[in-house]
C-alpha cells in the first residue's frame, strides 16, 4: 500500500515528508526530480515513474507535486485518487492548499496525514469524519484553546465512522435549516477553422450544501432524468432506486458534498453558446501580421453571456501586437507569448471584437503551428444539457428546510482552432 | 541550543507547556529534522490523559522507536493498558500505533493485545487490529503465522460489520503477495456472497480491495459469473475512479465466461462504455492510467468503445502523457467508418508545437494507412501536404512512413517517390535518410538518377550511424542488379568501403556476403537481394494475446500501466501465479464448443500477429530497418537455390550482425537450412554434460571428456593421434596427445581444419618442438578460435582435421561437443528470455529425454553454468522443478532451454 508521501515545491524542495511504514529515504526524490528536469512543463511530469525499488505516483496541484511512494502491486489509480483527496482535504481545512499554508500548519497537517491512512490503507477520508477527529484550525480557536486547555483534537470515537451512513455525523443541529444544490454545466468543446464542431461534451454536477438537523432523507427528482445516463454518485445515493424510478434518494452528508457528476456526450445534445470569428494570418516574408477575432452569441436559450475571457498563446515568432479591443481589456505577454483579452459580458447587439496588427521576427517564414484560442464564459441561470431539477423533498425529520437550486453553465476546455 | 530549550519544555511542569513543545518535536520531526536525541523526553509525556498530547507523542514513537529499541520499551507498558481502555478510539489508537513500531522486543508484547481487539466487541477496533496483523506480518511473518492470527483475520472475512470485512480482505491481500503460494484467500461460494454484501456497504476504498479479490476468483459456471457481474455493475457509476476500473476487471475478466449470444453480455457491452469515458474528464493524472488501462481494453474487446473515437481527440493544453496515449487509443480505434475525422485531427495536430507529439501524429498517420487500406490514398496525400511544409522534423518523420507505406501497398505509390528525393538535401536523422536511400535503392530502376543519389550519400559513407551504412550497402547492391552497366564502379566502391575501410563487424559481413554472392552466382544474387519482401501487416504493435489476456487480468494494476505482467518487474515477486482468463465455460447451443473457444480466439488472431516475424526477415537480407524479427522464407528459398555453401556462411553472419533476433532466428537457420541436425549433437552434448554426474569435480571449468584415440596409428603410417576440447576462461582449445609408434623420428607437425559450421580454426601453428623419437608421445595443447570460415557440415559438429608430418599428410575427422562453443557471456536478460521464449515458432523447438540423471535442480544448474550454461529462471510446477537456461555459441546463436527435473527423468526441450 501506499508507503510515503513527500510534497515538493515546483523548485523542488521537499518540504514534507510523512511515512506510514519503515521511512524511505528521500533520495527516492532523486529519480522524480531527474523526470521533472527533463518535462518542459510541470504538467508534464509522469505521473508514475519506476525506481528500483519504489514506484513514485504523482499528483499536481496548486504548484505542489504530492509524491506518494509505493514498494509492491498497488492500483494506481487507487493512489492518485487517494493524492487528490489529500489536496481536498487541507483544502477544506485551511481554504487554500499552499506550501506556506501547509508549512504554518505543519502539525495538524501531519496529525491529518497520520488518521487517513494507516500502515497505507485509508482510514477516514470523508472530511466531516476527519474534522470531527481532528478541528480545523480557526483564530477564534486558538485563542479559545490557550484559555481553556483544551485540545483541537476529538476525544470522541467518530461515531459515524460504524454507522450505516458514515459520510455524516451525527447530532448535526442547526437553527436555519437549507439545502442548497447547484446543478453547474460545463462544455467541453473542439471548434475547428470553419467554426464546426468536432467534439463537444458536458461534464455536469450537483454540488450541494446542505446544513439540515438531526438525519434527514432526502429525494431528488429531475424533469428529465434521461439525459442522466452516464453518472457517477457520492456514496450516499441508493443505487437501485435510481436504477428503478430514476430517482435519486440519499441520506446527505453534513455541509458541502458533490452529489453526482454527470457526462453528456451525445452531439446533438450538446449546444454551443457561443461563436468566434478569426482572421489570423502571418505571411511569408513580411515583418506583419494581420489578427482579428469576433466573439458572438450562438445558442444561449436568451440567456447573457458573461465573463468572458480569450485567451491564446501565439507562435514564438510574434514579437509583439498592437491590439484595438472594442470592448474590455487585453494583455499580450512578449515573453510567454501568451494574449488574454478579457471581454465581460457579450452584448448580441454591438459585438465585441480584438482587431490588430501582430509585428513578426523578420526574415524567419511563417510560423508552422496555429495559435488556438482558449475560451472562458459563464452563463447563468441555465444548465445548457437542458436537466432540470423537478422537486426535492425531505423525510425522516419534522421541520420546513429552505431549498434552493441554481443552475449555471460554463466552459471547461473550449478551444477554438484557426 | 534548539534541543536543549526544547528538552527543558519538555520536563515542564506545565502542561500547555509540555504540549507546545511536543508540537515543536513533531514539527521539526515532519521536517526532517533530526530531534531523536529527546526520545526519553518525549516518551515521559506520554503517561496523559490528554488525548491530543497522546497522539502527538505516538506520532513521535512511530518515527524514532526504531533508532532506539531500548528507550521504545519503557512505552509498552502504556499501550498494553490503554489497549483495556473503556473508549475504544483509545484501544483501537493503541493497538494501531503499536503495530506501527517496528521493534522486535515491542512485537513480543503486542500479540496479546492484538489477539483481544481482533475478538473486540466494537467493530472499529477490530477492523484497526485487522491492519495491525498486516503490519505485524511485515515485521515478523513467522510469529504471525505461529500465532495463529491468520486464522482469525480469515474469519474477519465473515464479519458483520462489511468495514471489517473490507480491511481484513485488504490485510489478507497483502500479506497473499508476499506468499504467492498460500492459499490465504481461497475463495468459495459463500464467502463470495459475504464479499458482495459487504460491497455494497463499505467505504470506496474497502470497495476496492473487495473488488481486486473478486477480480481473482474463478466463478464455477457461467451462471455464478453472470450474478457476480449483476452484483458489480452497479460499482461502475461510483465517483472513484479506482472503484470503476477494479469493476471494470471484475467484469472483464468474467466476461470471458459467458456466451457471447446471451442478451446480457450485450448489455454488459452497452454498460462498460460509459464509465470508461467517464475517466476521461477526470484529472490528468487519472485519464493516464485510464488511458492505459483502455489501451489493453480497446485491444481486447475494441467494440466496447468503437464508437467513442472523439472523446480521445486531443486538447492542446493536456499533458503530453496524456496526448501521447490518446493519439496511440485514436489509431487502434481507426476503422473505415471514422479514418476522415481520425486523418483530420491527425493532420491538426502535426501542426503543433510539442515535437514528440507531432513526430507521433505524423507515424499515426503512416499506422493508419497501413490499418485500413481504403484510406491510404488519402494518408500519403496528407504526409505529401505535410512533406510541403518544409517543416525538417515533419520531413523526416513523413518519409519514414511512407516506406512503410510502400512495404505494405507496393507498386501504388510511386508516384511520390519525386517529391521525396527533393527533400533529400534536408535529412539529417539516421533513421530518415535510411528510409529514403531504401526507397531509392527499392525503386533504382524508376529513379533516373538513383545512382547519383546513392553516389551522394556514400561521400560520407565513413560519417554515417551504421542504420544508414548498412543501408547504403544493400541499396547500391540492388541498384547494381537492376542497372548492372552504368554502376559497377559504384559497387566496389561500396563494397570496399564496407570491407576494407570499416571496422564495424556488422557491415563487414554484410559487405563480404554480396561481394562473395556477386563474384559467385549474380543470378542468385539477384533472387536473394532482390527477393519479393512479405508485407508488413498492420498488428506489428499489438500485443501478443496470451500476453494480453494474462494483462486483462491485471487491469488496473501497475503491471497494466506498464503493459508488462507483474512477474517482469515487480520487485520481490517471487514465483508470481501467472493469472489467466477463465475459459469460456457458455451453454451448449453456443456457437463455439466451450473446449475450443479460447484457443478458438486465439487461432484467429494469432495469424494477424505471425506475418509481422515472416516479414521482417526480409529485412534481414536487404534492409535492417526495424526490429529484426526472424522467420524461415528467406533461409528455404535460398536452399532451393542451391547456394547451400553460401548460405551457411551468410546465415551464420546473418545471425550474427542482430543478437537480437535471439532464438527466434537461432533455431531457424540451423533447423531449416541444415535439416534436423543440430538438435541432435546438442543433445548429446547435453547428455555428455549430464554424466559428468558420477563424478569428476569439475565444477571450475567446463566439461572435459576424456581423450579419445582419433587417429589410430595403422592409418597414419605409426603416428596415433587422441585428443579431446575443452574450453577454459573464454577460449577453446583441442588437447592432443601424438604417439609415436613408427620406428622412425618424426617431425614438422602441422596441422590445419577443413572448413567447418562454426569457423573453429586453430589460432597458433601446431608447435611440437623437439621431433617425435619412436614410442614417444607428447601432449600439446592447440588454442583455437571461431574466426575461420565457415561450411555447414553433417553432422553440424563434425570437423576434418589434416595433420602433416615429415612423412605425409594425415585426415582424420572428429566431432567436437558442442559446448565448447557456448560463451561465457550467454546470460540473457530475463526480460529478454522471456520475450523471446514466446517468440519461439514451434518447428524450431525439440524435446530430448536425458535418462540416469539423479541431480537435484540446484547441482544441474550450478553444474551447467561451469559449462556456460545459464539459469535464467527456476520455478516449481506440480512438484517438478523447471529450469530456464540460455547458452550463446560463438556465432552469436541463442538456445533457449526449459529443462524439467523429476525425480528420476528428466526431459529436456530446446
């Protein structure tokens, strides 16, 4: 099972370690940073690489590589999902997962580490069990602890860890009682040359908040539980009534959770809310460039297109641009070669557009690769796969909670080839 | 000054105090500060009913108690009391940490504890004390076993509590791969109902283990695999990704069982696609191992997910492992219905920035034209269009495919033969300016100015890597036999320079080959380098099925990640159980009768993999490029040709320039060119070996036989020659023993060798200094050496010596034993045998039977390798030991040999 874990900077440092059997050596580390040297990028780096005697599985996130080493026949996957949960995690418990963050709170880091594997299995995951074992630091705590004595540890058995449900605890109490759910889209999509698609997918889910008394059971319906065929629950979900009513019945954990996430791949399923129009050229032989984009509205269902964001990276042949945005501002890194134009809100009727001349290293042809053009947006108010939320109910407990759902679509990779 | 401030906070009276300096040890601790010189402090603060602070110096414990077992005693007493705690997070804390203390004297004192949690009334400690068993396995396997804790950790299986279930599921699991031969998690119908109740139950993770010990058993019927694959469906809609791809094994694997007619298998089909392209969205690191993972699977079973080619359509910003695997998933999922879409995006993104990846769009596209015939015209339009850019590395990598392209669609696209020689000026990477000058050498005869091209190449003959030399050599032969007029000077300008002018023992020989074909017989020349080529087939990348099959098993695993079984390089595997596929059991009106089913599939996909080891010798002849793989055509063809001579000696060079190509080749040569001898001398030589068992403690060096008279005296006018080989540190030398039993002196020894079919030719004069006076003998030792030439002889080890004196010339033939031939370097990498073992066709293996031999299997092996006989493997079957020996004679030939000991017969396969 999974034997260490070293967290390394992108400058490669290694600036914890925690072994939940004999201690490896960090020199293990030597063979990640040889596969780091040789990545361009940090995204790059392998995510398994063999030692002689160790595998080293990788996670990156927020600028730190989470390096867990394992000595015999483990499921990788089991240790990548098990890396990421480690990165949820003390982001749940200081808001942000930053090597500072991580260093400041370097104790209950480590008394974290220590209760959710044991001799490399996992033991307690699920962050309200954790928080129950071990409180998250908070300033007023601190201070209430040196006062009083007492500990940011739990010296109760986390009862929910035996029972039935065991992603909740129990003797939750609340004088407001809410359940929120936000059903959020977002679009995957390929736009070739001609402004035709060639992939497009939703990745789709339902995140909630819910803070409801005592142990509540609630039931989800959807007006059109078909487009759901392709779905990946949280534990708490009774299977075999979705299978039979389509229904979706669980007994929710306490605070924020994510309640299913969905795949929608089906092309005609999927619209796309927006278009671009470019004009990019470079040509042979001469020091300028012509770049020119449009964005517009496509299938938005009447809903405003918002926060948009263009960015791309040119060719490193570009030396710089002189850029007219009519809307919005823009930004043309000379060094990265990287263009963000940062437009707001599309307005259908007067669109915006980026209009301008690109200068070009002289006496090189023209590039070979096209630059592709990464598009951000948001739209509210609008799930774009067309999944609506018919009714939500609550039973097993007495009182009136308040319900909300929101809805709202975004772009996830959406690139725009030219 | 540290230590010593945090020591003193330590002893405070205080306990906020004493708490925030444990939190500083830790703290330094995880940093990897060295603070084990405050182990007694430490531990002194442990004695608290505070339990944060308890936890703090447990952690502590767990770090340092190795580096000072002594001072980890004084802790036991602590733990042995809090294990009979009223709370059992205390008894369960208690019991894990001393699990976690790798100190032998402490695991004494632990197992009466651990006995008690593992019976505990609450299930959360014995689900902890099922992991602490694990833990202690680790430390001390014997007291485990003879405490008896395997037993109840086994019963854990049947617990009520499905957590408990799933940790001891997980402990029995590692401890199982550390004992491959236990049966620790036999598994029968009823535990498996417990085992699927449990999942349904349990955490993701317990999910996991759970399904990874399913994935291992063999269901009794297609009946109990189908319920089984009903029960773990549902685990394919979980939001782990682990839980889905160790469902997806399960299912794979129990698959195999059912009928293909049956309604559900189709479903099943329908359910598996979903959730594979669910692990696409997921975070980077997980679509690689996912993408692996499809890579086996789309191999296996490619209609699950044929009709999802564009999710595996790349996006710019992915992480180059990520586009590298989807681009390899793109090509096997190509089929006609989807090459335009698939040849567009190929196109795309070999206009890129990341090199790598566009090299490998630009070879996709070459695989593809190569896959499905009917998109071929429009792929070596696309690698035209893309040879326009000008782009060098595109340039190059474009002309490398479109040789392969002409391999397998020849006389079609020649007309783009012009283009390519415009682009000859900017080639400057060996394997690309190989291709080309193939191309030009392959079509000399439609290329107006071939010669001047090859002619331009050979300037730098001397600066070329040995692919392009190699490569020039054979393509001006083949110019020189199709335009035998204009380019005579050419080819002995080539041929001189690989000859004369190049130390490179490859090129050498391939040069001496075509002199001596061209100087001999011009017309088998041409039938030799300018035979038809096989076609390369589309599969050369797949991987071999019962490879395949014993991956599917795996899936999920790291072995799937490396699409190697685990035996080939997981650490400390001894003897894993090689996993296979259970047969397809299926119900009577099925189609495929259950005993042949499997192998069934196998025959009919074994021919898509064959072709490519027929094809590729080709290559040996006149190109060299790729991986050379053997085959009989070429070495059959040849021997009808009747260059019989020749052909020993070529073969043997042949053999020799690609070590590589191993056994596979190995036995061809002999087996089909030289029928059916080699097998023999090589057993007897073997046989030779083996009675070396009665004695002669000649462990140190190789076997020696006992002189035998060669020569008898009446023939050779009174001079009686006996002798014998032997091979001593790396060289091989023949021992004589001359007699004089004339009546007159004799002198002037000489001696010399026929040419024989392994080039022994003795490397220093016969030196007999004094003359032999009558009735005398002296006993000399010849070196000798494999240099010489080479004829096949009947049989193979036979060799025709001619001694002189001064009173005449004296034949005589003997028989050499063969393992004087064996090097010293005959070790073959165990990967390597392995591969190669595979490769083996069948015609080239024979069996002998070796009787009286009573070794055990450690004294044969320690005794073949004095004869330069290597052990590779050794491993138990059915109460036989088999051996897995490899040997390397002197002309680079492999043999590979499974030798099985039973007790009184063992039997011998080459």
């Amino acid at each position: 099972m999974i034997h260490s874990l070293f967290l390394i900077n992108a400058s490669g440092d290694i600036f914890l370690e925690k072994h939940w059997k004999s201690v490896v050596s960090r020199s293990v580390c030597d063979y990640f940073f040889e596969a780091q040297e040789r990545a361009s990028e940090a995204e790059n780096v392998p995510p398994v690489i063999p030692t002689p005697h160790h595998y080293l599985l990788s996670v990156y996130r927020h600028k730190i590589f989470f390096v867990a080493v394992i000595q015999s026949e483990v499921p990788p996957l089991f240790v990548i999902e098990f890396l990421h949960r480690v990165v949820d995690t003390f982001q749940d418990y200081f808001g942000v997962c930053s090597e500072v963050m991580i260093k400041d709170n370097v104790v209950v880091v480590y008394e974290v580490l220590e209760e959710m594997l044991d001799n490399g299995f996992p033991l307690a995951t699920e962050s309200n069990i954790l928080k129950e074992l071990i409180k998250p630091p908070t300033i007023l705590r601190t201070v209430v602890n040196t006062i009083t004595g007492s500990t940011n540890v739990g010296d109760q058995l986390p009862t929910g860890q035996l029972s039935v449900v065991p992603w909740r605890r129990t003797g939750v109490k609340y004088t407001n009682n809410e359940a929120y759910f936000d059903v959020i889209e977002e679009i995957d999509a390929i736009i070739d040359k001609s402004g035709s698609t060639i992939t497009a997918e939703i990745q789709g889910v339902i995140d909630a908040c819910v803070k409801l008394t005592g142990m509540p059971d609630l039931t989800l319906s959807f007006m059109n539980p078909r487009l759901l065929d392709d779905v990946s629950f949280h534990p708490c979900v009774r299977f075999k009534r979705w299978e039979s009513e389509r229904i979706l019945s669980f007994i929710p954990p306490d605070g924020n959770f994510r309640l299913l996430s969905y795949h929608v791949s089906a092309q005609n399923l999927v619209a796309i809310p927006v278009y671009v129009k470019h004009n990019i050229s470079f040509r042979d032989s001469s020091s300028l460039g012509r770049f020119e984009i449009t964005v517009g509205p496509k299938q938005t269902m009447g809903k405003t297109v918002e926060g948009v964001m263009v960015t791309s990276q040119m060719p490193k042949g570009v030396l710089n641009m002189t850029l007219t945005p009519s809307q919005g501002t823009h930004i043309f890194d000379p060094v990265t070669k990287l263009l963000s134009w940062d437009v707001g809100k599309i307005n259908p009727q007067k669109l915006p557009s980026l209009k301008g001349s690109m200068s070009l290293q002289a006496g090189t042809s023209k590039p070979d690769e096209n630059p592709t053009i990464n598009l951000q947006f948001k739209i509210q108010q609008l799930a774009i796969s067309g999944l609506k939320v018919n009714r939500l109910d609550m039973y097993g407990e007495k009182y009136k909670p308040f319900k909300g759902i929101k809805y709202m679509t975004k772009a996830g990779k959406f690139q725009v080839r030219t | 000054g540290e230590i010593f401030e945090l020591k003193a906070e330590l002893n405070s009276d205080k306990k906020e105090k004493k708490k925030e300096a444990v939190k500083k040890v830790i703290a330094s601790m995880t940093v990897g500060k060295d603070v084990s010189a405050l182990f007694p402090d430490v531990v002194n603060c442990m004695q608290t009913d505070n339990l944060e602070l308890k936890k703090l110096v447990y952690l502590y414990l767990m770090n340092y108690a190795k580096s000072q077992p002594d001072m980890a005693i004084m802790a036991v007493n602590t733990f042995v009391k809090d294990c009979e705690d009223p709370n059992p997070l205390i008894r369960a804390l208690a019991v894990r940490t001393m699990g976690c203390i790798r100190v032998d004297k402490i695991t004494e004192y632990l197992c009466e504890p651990l006995r008690k949690c593992l019976k505990d009334e609450d299930p959360y400690v014995r689900k902890t004390a099922a992991v602490c068993v694990a833990k202690l396995h680790d430390i001390n396997a014997q007291l485990v076993e003879d405490q008896g804790f395997l037993d109840t950790l086994k019963d854990l299986i049947s617990d009520s509590n499905p957590m408990v279930v799933a940790n001891a599921v997980a402990a029995l699991s590692e401890i199982a791969e550390s004992h491959p031969s236990s049966n620790l998690l036999d598994l029968n119908p009823q535990s498996i109902n417990k085992l699927l109740t449990a999942l349904n139950e349990c955490t993701e993770w317990g999910q996991i283990f759970i399904l990874d010990c399913l994935a291992n058993y063999m269901p009794k019927d297609d009946r109990e695999a189908q319920s089984i694959c009903e029960r773990v469906t549902p685990r394919l809609s979980h939001a782990n990704s682990a839980v889905v791809l160790s469902a997806v094994k399960v299912l794979m694997k129990f698959m195999e069982m059912l009928s293909k007619d049956l309604d559900y298998y189709g479903t099943l089909l329908k359910k598996l696609a979903p959730p594979l392209v669910t692990l696409l969205s997921a975070e980077p690191e997980l679509q690689y191992v996912a993408l692996r993972n499809i890579n086996l699977i789309v191999q296996k079973r490619p209609e699950i997910l044929k009709h999802e080619m564009k999710v595996f359509f790349v996006k710019y910003n992915d992480p180059i492992y990520v586009k590298l695997e989807k681009l390899d998933i793109m090509i096997r999922l190509a089929s006609q219905a989807n090459i335009a879409q698939v040849l567009a995006e190929l196109k795309e993104y070999a206009t890129e920035v990341d090199v790598d990846f566009v090299r490998k769009a630009v070879r996709a596209i070459g695989r593809c034209a190569i896959k499905v015939e009917q998109s071929a015209e429009r792929c070596v339009s696309t690698l035209l269009d893309l040879i326009q850019t000008k782009v060098n590395y595109v340039v190059q990598e474009a002309i490398v495919v479109i040789k392969d392209i002409f391999r397998k669609y020849p006389n079609k696209y020649e007309s783009v033969i012009a283009t390519l020689c415009e682009n000859l000026d900017s080639l400057d990477e060996p394997e690309a300016r190989a291709a080309m000058i193939w191309i030009v050498g392959e079509y000399a005869e439609r290329i107006d100015n071939a010669d001047e091209l090859l002619e331009s190449f050979l300037e730098g003959f001397h600066d070329e890597s040995t692919q392009v030399q190699l490569q020039l050599l054979t393509a001006i032969v083949k110019l020189f036999l199709k335009k035998p007029t204009e380019t005579q000077e050419l080819v002995q300008q080539v041929l001189s320079l690989a000859t004369q002018d190049s130390d490179n023992p490859d090129l050498r020989d391939r040069g001496y080959i075509y002199w001596r074909l061209l100087s001999t017989d011009p017309v088998a020349a041409k039938e030799v380098v300018l035979a038809e080529k096989p076609l390369i087939s589309e599969e050369t990348d797949l991987i071999e099925p019962t490879l395949l099959d014993e991956l599917i098993c795996y899936i999920g695993t790291l072995a799937s990640v490396y699409h190697k079984p685990p035996s080939a390089f997981v650490e400390g595997s001894r003897g894993v159980v090689h996993k296979s596929l259970p047969p397809r059991t299926g119900s009577s009106e099925s189609a495929e009768s259950p005993d042949t089913a499997p192998s069934g599939v196998q025959a009919a996909e074994q021919p898509a993999v064959i072709p490519t080891q027929g094809d590729l010798l080709g290559d040996l002849l006149n190109l060299d490029l790729g991986p050379p793989v053997s085959g009989p055509p070429i070495a059959t063809s040849s021997v009808q040709m009747g260059a019989v001579d020749l052909l020993g000696g070529g073969l043997d060079s042949l053999v020799r320039r690609s070590p590589a190509l191993a056994a596979a080749a190995a036995a061809p040569a002999p087996s089909t060119a030289m029928p059916a001898n080699l097998g023999a001398p090589l057993g007897s030589g073997l046989g030779d070996l083996f009675d070396l068992t009665g004695g002669v403690g000649t462990l140190s060096g190789s076997y020696v036989a006992p002189k035998t008279v060669w020569l008898p005296a009446m023939k050779a006018k009174g001079l009686e020659i006996s002798g014998t080989f032997s091979r001593q540190v790396g060289s091989i030398s023949m021992d004589l023993a001359l007699t004089n039993k004339a009546l007159q002196v004799m002198s002037d020894f000489a001696i010399q060798f026929n040419r024989n079919s392994f080039g022994l030719a003795p490397a220093a004069p016969l030196q007999v200094h004094a003359p032999l006076a009558p009735n005398q003998s002296v006993e000399i030792s010849l070196p000798l050496n494999t240099v010489g030439s080479v004829m096949k002889m009947d049989p193979l080890n036979n060799l025709q010596v001619a001694v002189k004196n001064n009173i005449d010339v004296f034949y005589f033939s003997t028989l050499y034993p063969l393992h004087i031939l064996f090097v010293e370097d005959g070790k073959m990498e165990r990967q390597m045998f392995l591969a190669t073992w595979k490769d083996i066709p069948n015609e080239n293996e024979a069996q002998f039977q070796i009787k009286d031999c009573s070794l055990n299997a450690d004294a044969v092996s320690s005794k073949l390798q004095g004869s330069n006989i290597f052990t590779i493997a050794k491993r138990n079957v059915e109460g036989q030991d088999m051996l897995y020996q490899s040997l390397k004679l002197t002309n680079g030939i492999w043999v590979l040999a499974e030798l099985r000991i039973q007790p009184s017969n063992p039997s011998f396969t080459v």
